[in-house]
C-alpha cells in the first residue's frame, strides 16, 4: 500500500490547480450522470468565467445538476460549445435552439467515437476510493467514461468516498491517471418516476410474457421501472441491462433475480451505467455479483443475443400502422435520443428464445391523441424500423408483429389503440391500402 499511497499523495491536487492547464480550444468529456464530478467542474466554469478560458468543447450524455450548474450553465453559452449524445430535459431547450449540439448515435458506439472519431484532451470523472492495489473503480459510470478515460491527453479523477465500488471491467489504476482531486459529497440520485394508472395493466401484461430463466433489460422511463413490481412470482430471472435501476435492487433481494440460468455472465448482474437513489448505491459497493462493463460490450447487438431468453423492455413515444416506432422526436424536434434501444431490440431478437417488447400509452394529452397514428408526420425520426419491431404494449394489450403479414400488423397494432380511436385508424388503413 505504501508505493501507491506515495503515488496517491504526489498526484493529489486542489481542483483549481488540476484544471490549470486546459487549454483554450480544449475537448472535454465528463462522466455520466452520477459520475460527474462537481469540484472539477465548476473548477472549469470558474475559469470559463473568468475569461481566462474560452472555446472549449463540453461532451455530456443526460447531464444532470452538476453539470448544467456548471459547464453547460446558459451564461457559458457563447464560450463553451456543448455537445450531447442524447437529450433531455436540461438539454432540450439548448438544442432547440442552438446552444448545444446533439450527436446522432447508437449508445454501444459512443466509446468507438470516443477512440476513433474524437480527440479528447481531458477527462474528468468520480471515481471510488483507492484500494490497497491501486485500482479505483468507475463505479456508477462504465458506459464510455472508462474509454474517455483511456483515450484522452489527462485524465483527472474526483474521488468521493460515497461511489460504489464496482466489479467487473470498471477498474482504473492509479498509474493511468494524471491528477486527482478528492471531493465527498453526497451522490446525485435520479429516483423512480411516480406510477400512473396505466402502469399497473402494462406492467402485468409484460409480466406474463417473462418466462422464468429470463435475462432482463430495462430501460429508461417510468414505464420499464414499474414492470419490476410486478415480477415478484418469477424465479432466477438474470439481469443484462444497460441501466440498473433502484426495482432490479428489490428483485435481486427478494431472489426474484438470482442470474442462475444465465449464459453469459451467471450469477452476475450486468450493467454499464447505474442511475438510483442511494439506498441503491450502498447495495452496489464492494458487491462481487455486481459487474459493470463499457457500453461498447454491454449494449453490443452480439454480446446481447448470447443472452439465452433475453427479454428486452423500453419505452417509444409513439408507433404508425406499419410497425415503426419513434422514441425521440416531438412536436417536430429532438426530445430525447436512440440510446441503447435499437441494440437491445435487435440483440434480444436473436437470442435463443429472446424477445424485445416496446411498451407505451394507448394515447396522450388526457386521451385526445392517439400515440398510434396512420403515418409519422414528415420529419418525425423512426428509432425503431418496422422489420425490427417485436411486441409492442399498451395498458390495452400486446401485439407481436414477428411473422405477421402487413395486413396481420395492422390487426393487431389497431386492438391495442385505445378503443376511441380504432374505427379512424382502421379506416386510414384502408385508404393507405394496408387491409
């Protein structure tokens, strides 16, 4: 322990001087969502403030307070150039307008964009403490932070004693970095959406379609958070999921989840980004069954299919009568992005006995729109293409479109509209030659 305590105490700095030499022009990649480091930041917004650093580039996916506080606050606007890989509510405005630059992408590319397409001068991330090995760990924050961290000119670390210490790839040793900063805080939480009422029908829907033995992945919404209240009587159901949520917690104690049947990975529960509460987080650390992996492994289409009985859960917004679905465009813009929900759809498809379902409500604003419609409107992004679709879920039903004719498609998306919009969908079918 001495020879890396040495190590320790030569690299560990104030923020203020670890951000010092960011140059002017500089790129910046900083860790996702719980993994964004505040000293750090505001450390860079301060000099961004000061007018002593200017045209630096800001990468960020979903960032949270830390980082809109800071990096991405609106009076930085004009001096530093966001950039995102997926938008969401503190970006949406940005975007819209100019401010910040979204980057088209599926989520299990983001690292090779990281290694091949970009030049990434610093990175800054949390990480856990150091063990007596000298190996910190990316905790909350695999994704493509740990490929930043490796491809960049300096990385510099914000270590705080309330990140997880993770398994799995996520462990970074103190020689590959430049600086550190120690900081404890208390970790952001991102806790569960409140349920609606449609929930509860969707959720049991999805629930009798999940044999026992499955591999699960869920995604982000309030709509893959509830299934797991519902999955109380399944048995050695296995996790393989992008994001590892506060419910898979639950199952895991309950022995719902136990990874037993798995192929890939048993007895493990593989994520590559952990977004929570703290309760969650505490479950987390020093947890050997907890492993986390870059994104470029855990969302990769073939990695995914090696899952036998993988059942994949996200959410659209939308879906026309041909079968393709959107999941981030509205009102004619960007609301949120494709993620990972393409690479769970086609990887869940090919795995032996997999199946990927895409779950939403039946309509929108309080049942005056329908959320399954004729036609996209022109300029609306399709997410999922229609020969990729599966099972689509509302609070009315399931309709698995694999094998059907366009005809059998149609059939089955119309009778899980909501009732008072069947007989109009039916009748845009027939004029757009569909029945």
């Amino acid at each position: 322990m001495s020879v890396h305590s040495d190590v320790y105490r030569r690299k560990r700095i104030t923020p203020r001087k670890a951000v010092s030499r960011i140059r002017n022009g500089d790129t910046i990649v900083h860790g996702l969502t719980i993994a964004e480091p505040p000293a750090l930041l505001n450390a860079i917004a301060d000099r961004v403030r000061g007018d002593s650093l200017r045209d630096i580039k800001v990468y960020s996916l979903l960032p949270l307070a830390h980082a809109s506080n800071s990096v991405l606050a609106l009076e930085l606007a004009d001096r530093v150039r966001a950039h995102s890989w997926f938008v969401s509510g503190p970006t949406r405005g940005l975007v819209g307008v100019g401010l910040q630059y979204y980057i088209p992408n599926y989520f299990h590319q983001i690292p090779r964009l990281c290694r091949d397409y970009m030049k990434i001068d610093y990175t800054v991330t949390t990480v856990s403490p150091m063990d007596n090995a000298g190996y910190f760990s990316f905790g909350t924050a695999n994704d493509f932070t740990s490929t930043a961290a490796r491809h960049c000119r300096k990385l510099i670390v914000e270590v705080n004693e309330n990140m997880p210490r993770v398994f799995g790839d996520s462990l970074l040793h103190i020689s590959e970095v430049d600086a550190i900063v120690e900081n404890t805080v208390p970790l952001q939480e991102m806790p569960p959406p409140p349920l609606r009422p449609e929930d509860e029908k969707i959720g049991r829907f999805i629930a009798e379609m999940i044999p026992d033995g499955a591999t699960l992945q869920l995604g982000l919404g309030g709509i893959p958070n509830a299934i797991t209240r519902y999955l109380n009587n399944h048995r050695d159901l296995g996790i393989h999921t992008e994001v590892f949520s506060p419910g898979m917690v639950d199952l895991i104690r309950s022995g719902v989840v136990s990874g037993s049947r798995k192929t890939l990975h048993p007895r493990k529960h593989v994520f590559t980004v952990a977004q929570g509460v703290k309760s969650m987080y505490d479950f987390m650390n020093d947890n050997p069954s907890m492993e986390s992996y870059p994104v470029s492994f855990v969302n990769d289409p073939s990695v995914i299919a090696r899952n036998d009985r993988m059942i994949s859960i996200n959410s659209i917004i939308e879906v026309d009568l041909t079968g393709q679905c959107n999941a981030e465009f509205l009102g004619g813009h960007q609301f949120s992005g494709t993620g990972g929900q393409l690479d769970y759809v086609r990887g869940a498809f090919n795995a032996r006995e997999g199946r990927s379902i895409l779950a939403f409500y039946s309509s929108a604003k309080e049942g005056k729109i329908s959320r399954i419609v004729p036609r996209f409107k022109a300029g609306t992004v399709v997410t999922t293409p229609r020969m990729d679709t599966h099972c689509l879920v509302t609070e009315f039903g399931i309709a698995d479109l694999k094998g059907k004719s366009t005809r059998g498609r149609v059939q089955e998306i119309i009778a899980i509209a909501h009732p008072k919009f069947r007989d109009a969908l039916f009748r845009e079918a027939e004029r757009l030659y569909l029945v």
